[in-house]
C-alpha cells in the first residue's frame, strides 16, 4: 500500500475518536471501487450466531482484504459547516443521510488474509443512493491492544429507598 500522511479535518476526526477509533494507529483511506453494499454488513450484524459469523469481505488496497464480522454498526450525523476547521457548534445544520462506524473483527481461519485484528471503518455514503460507498476509512488494531488487563471498571449502584 504506497502510503501518504495527512491529517484529517478536525470535525471528522474528533467523530471517529468518539466512536472508538484509537491516536495510536493510522487510518487507512481508500476510494470505494467495488460492488460491496451497506446491506451486506447489516446482513453480517443481524443473521449472525456466536457458532456460525457472517462476515463481510472487505478490500482496502490489492494488498489489504479480509472478511470482518461486524459487531456494532452506529450512524454518524455530520455537521454541514462552511470551512473544515470550524467549530460544530457553527454548524448550518446536519446532512439528511449519515455515515456509517462499523466496529468488528478479523473471521479467523481464512487463508492468506490477516488474523487477530480489531477493525473499525467508518464508510461515507453516496448522498444519491445510500447502498452505495464513497469511500471506506479504516484502521486495523492488533487484537491484543485490545483490552488493557491491569485496569478494572467500576460500578455504581443507585439508592434504593
């Protein structure tokens, strides 16, 4: 994959950080150039048993294909503002149809793809035809930066009176 560095704009990546996107790897950007459908991902989440995953192939350069089995799937209403790096709160209002975050993982077993990855891709949808893709924002974590094992959650529990 012949890579170039660029920062994204603000408003795009202060979304994808909220919805679980990590500082610490590079997001890969790739033109969507195949007949993959957001169908097939809703598809893949909602037909899916623990014993038997439905995946989705996804191929981000000639190099980078694998089949993810979607986990969570969440829309992402951006804001329509006048220049990038202005604030949301300047926002002109919100576009009609949203992008897509998909959080999953790597189907493992499949030969010649990559294995043991966290994927989250954040797909920008043909305003005409909301099936279709623009383009495909992803970023492929090693599954074992996964969970942090020396840090525990806490809960609270409300009064019961």
């Amino acid at each position: 994959m012949a890579a170039s560095k660029k920062l994204l704009d603000s408003v795009l990546s202060r979304r994808l950080i909220e919805a679980g996107f990590s500082t610490d790897e590079p997001v890969i950007h790739t033109e969507h150039n195949s007949d993959l459908t957001f169908s097939e991902f809703q598809q893949a989440l909602f037909e899916r048993t623990y014993s038997k995953p439905c995946s989705v192939q996804v191929a981000l350069d000639g190099d980078t294909k694998f089949h993810l089995v979607p986990e969570l799937i969440e829309a992402i209403y951006m804001p329509q503002i006048i220049g990038q790096d202005e604030p949301v709160e300047e926002a002109l209002g919100y576009w009609d149809h949203p992008s897509w975050y998909i959080r999953g993982h790597i189907l493992r077993g499949v030969p010649g793809e990559l294995q043991d990855y966290v994927v989250h891709l954040y797909l920008e949808m043909e305003p005409q035809d909301q099936e279709r893709m623009v383009y495909i924002k992803a970023q492929l974590i090693p599954a074992a930066s996964k969970i942090s094992t020396d840090k525990v959650l806490y809960e609270m529990r409300a009064n019961s009176s």
